[in-house]
C-alpha cells in the first residue's frame, strides 16, 4: 500500500503494521523460509494476529476521529453534520446543558460524543467486529454502514464482514486462553493481513467519498491495495 503524504490513520497504521511484519520477519529467521509446517514458532504466530487486531482496532479509531475533525473543520456550521448524529448530541445537551451548544460549543459537543461513542464500542468492548464499527460510525459521523464498501472481487461484503469477526473472535481466544484449540499458523497470519489492509484501504476510501459529498472538500487521497480501489 504505498502512499505519498498518507493522512494520520493511514500513516498510525502503516507503521503499526510494519511490527505485525517484523514478527513474520522473525519466524523466518528462526525456521527458514522453506515449504512444510514449521514447529515451536506458534507463539509468533498467536502474538502476530493479537498484534494485527490491535492495529486494526487503533486504525478504527483513528479513522474516525480524523473523519469527525476534517467534518468540524470545514463545517460552517452543524447543519452539515447528519440528522442522527446531531439528535444524538442534542439528547445529551439538553434543558440547561443547550447552552453548551452556543456559538461554537457544538464542535466540543461532537468530540465528546466520539469519545462517548468509542467507549462504548470499540474502545470499551476492546472488540472491533463488524458491529460495532459500523455503530461507531453511525453515531459519530453519521456514515450509516461502513461495512458496506468492504467486498472485492472473489469477496463479498458478507464473507469479509465474517471474516474480520472470526479474526477478532481468534484473538480474544489467544488473549484471554492463550493456549488456542486450534494450531495458529503463519498462512492464518498472511491471510489476515492480507484481509485487515484491504480492510483499512477501503474504509480510507469509503470515508473520503462521504466526507466529500457533505462538506465538498476532499480529505484525502483514495488509495489501492493489490489492485483493490
């Protein structure tokens, strides 16, 4: 995925990226690069899909975040921001609390629901399944369904969302049991970073589209994974 001048979320993640890629450099070094199931290298392999869950979990997080500053920032006023979104902070800044509102409250207004809104999906439930980042986009930015732009030829949106949810189910096993059932081997790890970039490269691009059609300003460049807009 290279990218010149990459806005802040995709910039976090490459560099998160390039340690879940250093793990595999790892395993390489210590069996070889040759064909035939590798032992006692397991642990690599587990420590890589938690570690690769974690930076599809930051990218979430900083996706939406710098969608919601880009909004504020070209917004001449709330109107801009979707209906929902802005019934959603009403309901919090009503009675006395609409004077929060004021002159340019309702920015401040916005950034507390993201961070109320994070808490209570992704960040808190430490589980960023198909679920619950659609939610966070629903409720912060308005983006009704994020995983909706998440198919590419061979995969359906369906498949893709299934597969980003066992990969997070795989991972709070490891976490939370540490010792799988099921063997973790490094064609898992290959595929689910495989899966997690086109992930990230089509929700930069789904973002950048909805961003434009509110405020008529580009926030940044769409960007191709493996021939994948």
């Amino acid at each position: 995925m290279p990218i010149h001048n990459p806005p802040a979320h995709l910039r976090e993640f490459l560099g998160n990226m390039h340690e879940v890629n250093q793990l595999l450099g790892i395993h390489g070094n210590v069996v070889g690069q040759g064909p035939g199931r590798k032992r006692n290298v397991e642990v690599l392999n587990k420590s890589a899909i938690v570690l690769l869950v974690a930076c599809w979990e930051a990218y979430v997080e900083d996706l939406a975040k710098t969608s919601l500053e880009f909004m504020i920032d070209k917004a001449p006023d709330h109107k801009v921001f979707p209906n929902n979104v802005l019934e959603r902070v009403c309901s919090k800044n009503s009675g006395i609390n609409a004077w929060n509102l004021a002159g340019t409250g309702w920015k401040t207004a916005l950034r507390n629901n993201l961070s109320e809104v994070l808490a209570k999906t992704v960040g808190n439930l430490n589980t960023p399944k198909t679920a619950q980042v659609n939610e966070l986009f629903l409720k912060s930015v308005g983006h009704s369904k994020l995983s909706s732009c998440w198919s590419w030829r061979g995969r359906s949106e369906k498949d893709t969302s299934e597969a980003l949810d066992s990969l997070v189910t795989l991972r709070n096993t490891i976490a939370h049991r540490v010792k799988h059932t099921k063997s973790v081997r490094k064609k898992h790890v290959v595929e689910a970073i495989d899966l997690v970039s086109r992930l990230a490269a089509k929700s930069n691009n789904e973002m950048s589209r909805f961003l434009h059609k509110l405020v008529g300003a580009s926030p940044w460049n769409e960007v191709t994974y493996k021939g994948t807009g």
